[in-house]
C-alpha cells in the first residue's frame, strides 16, 4: 500500500501509466457507478465492500489492510478505510447520472491557467451544479485528477465530461460548431485598457464609469507576458472585444465560458478564440479597492448566471410556441 500511494499520486505515474488514485467511499462508489475501471482496492473492513456496485468490482484486485496502515497513508481528515486505484476515466467512455444530464444546460466552461488544486476542485465542482456540458482544460492547469483537486471537486469528475491537456488549436474541436467563447475579465474596460494588455484573472472590472460597450484595444506595440504560451500571439495585440457585465444579456445556446487562473491569468489564446466567436468579456462590478475575485469564485457567479439566462430564454420560447 505504501509503495502504491506514493506512486500514484506523482503525476509522472498518472500520464505514464493512466492511473489514477481515488480515496473514500463516496468518490470511489461515484467512480463504480460512472463505468471507471477499478484495477486495485484497499479497504480495511469487509463491509466497506459492501456498500459498493458488486458487479463493478470484478477484475479489480481486492486487498484488506489494516486501517491504521489507510490512515497513515491518507490525505482525507477522517479516513474512510477505502483507497484504489483506476485506469484514468475516458470521458467518452463513461456514464453520468441521468438526472445531470436531464438537468444540463448547452454552456461548456473552458480553464485557462487554474494551477490551484483547489480551486480546479471548486471550478468543476460549480460546472457540475450549474449543469455545463463538459469542461475543458488547457495546458498549464493543475492535473484535475491531482488528490487536491479530487477531494475539491467532491464527485464532480463523475458527473461531468473534463477534457484536459488541450492546447488552445485543438479547444475548437471540442466545442459546438456554432458556439460563442465569452471570456471573464476583471480588467476596467476604460481606466485601465492602456496599462495592461492582457487581462489578468477574472472578476474585477475597476470601477463601472467606464464605456462597457466600447471595445478594448491594447497598447499598440505592447509584448505579451512572459508567461504566455507562444501560439496566437501575433502582433503582441488583444483582439478587440465587446464588454458586457455579468448580469446583462450575453449567453448564446451554445456559449462556453473562459475563465483563468488569479497569478496568470487568461492567455491569448483565449481572447484570440472568442474574437473569432464573436464573443464577449464579462465583467463581474466590484467596489473600488477590492482585488479581483478568486477564479473559483467568478466561475460559479459566471456559470450560474449563463444557466439562469439560458433557462429563462427556454421559457420565453415555450411562451411565445404556446400562443395561438
């Protein structure tokens, strides 16, 4: 056991050999439950097994220890008694619950940058809740099936496609033909439009005298970030993009939605693509003073209100079709 825990928490043996380490009944029964193939389980009482899918666990090695030896190796508070390990879930492969799937919205939220284990968790966990489709990471986010992320994301692996590793030429692919990419941004669409030239993180726009609806030009000349990955970034320049605030209408059935990491922030990938969507910032007001919000925290005031316009706009067509 202590050999297996070690290993399986590098990421190193996550890529190499497409294993992945779950912890605790609830995530390890969510695995069952959503098809992920069990290759090895610890558990430390016979009931423990119990309360598991029986039929999902043939073909998995079963190995009782001691809960002391479970405990020592844990990264829970409480251990549950209950460690294994799966080949690393395809999400094309699996089977989320039917009722997340009668109650998802068409908005796909894109991660650009988030290398906070907790923070992923909250982000896909908040993806999940408000109904998204599927959740797409690009290169440079945190391994979302790092142990942190799990126990951040309680459960929300297993109720919702996570696509990860993309870069940001093949992101198209994987959304809706007609889609439009609206990125969140903190940045003053007025004040501030001539000292930054990337946005960084999302949720603060500065103060709200600024015109929201004129575009946002950068600094002409301006280099982009060193931390910026080298595709799209031809002439240093931030595509030119309308500003909407958050509670205003902007969401489009498909939309996707990008937010970015608080230390990096949204690359010019992100821009680039929702520039050629015809897509939109979206800026969360806030006080003046007050930083800008924590990525998790603007990815679930995003997403719950694209799934309350999007659900809106359903009822004001079910209206207008019922009307003689």
């Amino acid at each position: 056991l202590r050999k297996v825990v070690t290993v399986a928490k590098s990421r190193s043996f996550r890529d190499r050999h497409g294993k992945v380490l779950l912890e605790g009944l609830r995530l390890v029964r969510d695995a069952l439950e959503a098809g992920a193939v069990p290759c090895s389980l610890f558990f430390s009482a016979a009931g423990l097994l119990r309360e598991l899918p029986q039929a999902r666990l043939k073909g998995a090695s079963l190995v009782k220890v001691k809960f002391e030896e479970i405990k020592s190796w844990s990264d829970l508070v409480t251990p549950q008694g209950v460690i294994g390990i799966f080949s690393k879930p395809d999400p094309a492969k699996m089977s989320y619950p039917a009722a997340q799937l009668a109650s998802s919205v068409p908005m796909v939220l894109i991660c650009d940058n988030i290398r906070d284990p907790g923070n992923l968790g909250t982000v896909l966990r908040s993806a999940a809740g408000a109904g998204c489709e599927k959740v797409l990471l690009t290169k440079g986010c945190v391994d979302p099936w790092e142990p942190k992320v799990l126990r951040a994301g309680m459960g929300a692996h297993f109720r919702i496609p996570i696509v990860a590793n993309l870069d940001w030429e093949s992101v198209p692919s994987n959304l809706p033909a007609t889609v439009q990419v609206c990125v969140a941004d903190h940045k003053d669409p007025g004040a501030q439009a001539e000292a930054e030239p990337v946005s960084q993180g999302a949720g603060r726009p500065g103060s709200a005298s600024g015109n929201l609806k004129a575009p946002v030009k950068s600094k002409p000349g301006a280099a982009p970030p060193e931390h910026e990955d080298r595709e799209g970034t031809a002439g240093g320049c931030t595509p030119e993009l309308t500003t909407r605030y958050y509670h205003e209408s902007w969401i489009q059935a498909p939309a996707a939605v990008v937010v970015g990491g608080e230390t990096h922030g949204l690359s010019l990938g992100a821009l680039h693509l929702a520039a050629s969507t015809g897509g939109k910032r979206l800026v969360i007001p806030m006080v003046p003073g007050v930083d800008s919000l924590n990525s998790a925290v603007a990815a679930a005031i995003m997403l719950f209100e694209g799934r309350r316009q999007l659900l809106q706009r359903n009822k004001q067509e079910d209206k207008r079709q019922k009307v003689p």
